[in-house]
C-alpha cells in the first residue's frame, strides 16, 4: 500500500516525506534483514530474539518502550474449578510474573497490573496491587480450603503461531507444578484458537489483549459484564458499578480514585491474572528521522519521518 503526501494536510509542513510506502511481510527475520540491507526504512518487529540482535548491530537503530497491551492469563469464571475465586487467586499468587517475562519475551517489557503501566497516570504496579507477589504457601492453602489439597489437571489454550503465547504458556505450566497443578498445553492454529476465543471454549487461555492509555475504553469492553470482549464470562456487581461510575465522572481526581479501585477488586477477585505489557519495537535504519512512538502500536509518526542521507 502507497500513501501519497497530502498537499492539504491539517498539519502544516507535513507529512515530511513525498510518499510512504507499506509492505506486509511475515517473517520478522526477514523484516530485520530488510531494515540492515537498506531495502526497507522502519520495521516493527516483535520477536524477542530478533530484537536482541538488532540492539547489536551498529547498522540499525531500535527504538524499544513497553507498549499499551497487556499478555494475561485468562479463566472462564464459568466453569469449574476456575469459577471458585479462590482457585484463581492461588493461580495468581503462583505466577512469577518477572520470571515469565524473562523467560518469553527475553525480559522486553514491563510487569503490570490491571491498567498498562505505560499509561503513568493510571497505573498502579502490579507489587503494590493484592496478590501481586508471588506467595506458594498462601497459594496451597486456597487451594485446600477450595477442596483441592492436592491439586487438579486443567488445559491451557493457546496458539502455535500467536506470538509469545506458547512460550509463556509453557512458563505458566511449570510454575504451577510448585502448587501441585498440573496444565497440559492446548496447542491450536491460528484459526481454531479465535473461534475457541469467540466461542468462550476455554478453561485457561493465554491472551494478547489490546490496552489503553484511558482504562474506560480497555477496562469496561473485557471485565464489564456487558462487555463486547468479555470471554472471561465475568460477572461482579461491584466490578459493574465501578465501571460505570469511572465512565460517567469527569473530575479528573475522582476518576483516578474509582480506578485504583477498579484495580484493587480486579486484582483481588482475579478474573484473570494480568501479566505484563510487551516491549513496542521499531526497527530503524540509521538514515531515518523524526520518527516517534506512541506506545499503542500507531504509526502516526511516519508523517513526521524523512530519510535523510
């Protein structure tokens, strides 16, 4: 696709450059390698591998921040054991979150609680959150009190092609072994793992959701028991309320109490267990200028880029 510089732009001296031209191209090997040959200007990238030795490489520029999604693991609050809270708050407190973001996306990005920690105003950190630490003995006894002392077998959804999601489901499968659970992986393509999404076919599912820096327009559509993308099957009355409330308030100060709200009950009743957000990545070849990123994904700032040599 061929963008051509608009004369009547809204901006003034902009876009900088005469035409931007876009090339979807799958591989991201292949992306890096365009970017070092010079055959192509910027490329986002998302492979964690791929990024490290790009850092190392003195013919391209890598532009990292930890970006507005959030990777989370996700129950069907509907069906057992995962509808009992105290089932998913021993989940909870067995996950490492540090240690899965090593483990997966070679530690490019940042730990997070219910809101992206990007979004620095409304964000609050996932240790000062309940069940935030991890905690194996606290873990063990919800999971006696829930009737399973000795613990269960449950499947994890999740895609071979999804980026990321197998490689932390395979680090969730192993840290539940230290509270006796027992995941087996449910390793699917592309196309079966949307229509299990859709279908809410899941007991545990690893997930990219899509944030943002105003927690209304993440929060309300997947933890609203109304919500468009609410696969969770999450229904909390004071979750609701909360929501509702945080979307018809416009003191920005009364706003930011009702969501470290919203993320205290979310953390504390567990819908799901949020994880961290991934690490943005544009790789740049040395000659590219103006550039920025947002954090969301965007590419707003190619208006704003010129190659300059």
């Amino acid at each position: 696709m061929t963008l051509v510089k608009n004369p009547n732009y809204f901006e003034a001296g902009l876009p900088k450059s005469d035409q931007v031209i876009f090339r979807v191209i799958p591989e991201e090997a292949s992306l890096y390698a365009g970017v070092r040959s010079g055959n192509l200007d910027l490329a986002t990238i998302n492979d964690g591998a791929t990024i490290r030795q790009a850092k190392a490489d003195k013919n391209v520029v890598v532009m990292s921040k930890p970006g507005m999604n959030v990777r989370v693991f996700s129950f069907n609050n509907q069906k057992k054991p995962f509808d009992d809270i105290r089932v998913r708050q021993a989940v909870a407190l067995a996950l490492n979150r540090s240690e899965i973001l090593t483990m997966a996306e070679y530690g490019m990005g940042a730990t997070t609680g219910p809101i992206p920690i990007s979004a620095k105003v409304w964000a609050i950190p996932p240790d000062q959150l309940p069940l935030g630490k991890t905690d194996y003995a606290k873990a063990k006894q919800l999971l006696a009190d829930a009737g399973y002392p000795n613990g269960f077998a449950f499947d994890i959804v999740c895609s071979s092609t999804y980026e990321g999601g197998l490689a932390v489901a395979q680090v969730i499968q192993n840290q539940l072994k230290n509270i006796g659970l027992t995941a087996n992986l449910d390793v699917v393509e592309w196309g079966n793992y949307i229509d299990r999404w859709a279908k809410r076919d899941f007991a545990t599912m690893v997930e990219l959701r899509g944030g943002s820096s105003e927690p209304d327009r993440f929060l309300y559509r997947s933890l609203h028991s109304t919500g468009g993308v609410n696969n969770f099957m999450f229904k909390d009355a004071e979750t609701d309320a909360l929501l509702e409330l945080g979307r018809e308030q416009t003191d920005p100060a009364q706003r930011k109490a009702t969501y470290d709200k919203v993320q205290v009950v979310l953390s504390e009743k567990a819908p799901l267990v949020f994880l961290y957000s991934p690490n943005e990545n544009q790789v740049t070849s040395p000659y590219v200028e103006g550039f920025k990123q947002i954090g969301n994904g965007s590419l707003y700032y190619v208006t704003h880029a010129q190659v300059i040599k």
